[in-house]
C-alpha cells in the first residue's frame, strides 16, 4: 500500500495494519503473530538495552510480546 494512498494520516506506518491491509493475514492475531516472529532482532536489541524493568514493561512491542503469552510447544 502506498503511503500517499493513506486516508488516516500514519495508518500504514503501523506493521500490523500494514499485514491486515496486505491481506497477508485475516485477523488482527494473526497480524501481531507475524509481526512477533519478524520483529525478534529488535525484541532481543531491546532486551539488551540498558532499559529498566519498568521501561521495558511498557514499550509498545514488549507489551505486544506479554499479551500474546507464551507460545504452545511444538514437536
């Protein structure tokens, strides 16, 4: 999707409105999933950073990670 073609101004900057738009997906779970598995590097960069607990609870992508629990275990 174009940018310029954005009716709400910063919508597509969004990755998972991005992913819903696309058609990639079908429901905004699987949108965030996704958008989870992609954004590893930036999670691990983030865990590595000198932020405090308490900063790290409320960044928008840590907040993501912990709402969508834990994965179930794959054989």
């Amino acid at each position: 999707m174009d940018p310029t073609d954005d009716p709400i101004p910063g919508l597509t900057e969004d990755p998972v409105i991005r992913l819903l738009l696309s058609g990639e997906v079908k429901t905004l779970y699987e949108a965030e999933e996704k958008y989870l598995d992609s954004a590893m590097p930036e999670l691990l960069e983030l865990l590595a950073s000198p932020l405090s607990s308490q900063e790290l609870a409320r960044h928008p992508l840590i907040e993501m990670l912990l709402a969508h629990g834990s994965r179930p275990r794959e054989d």
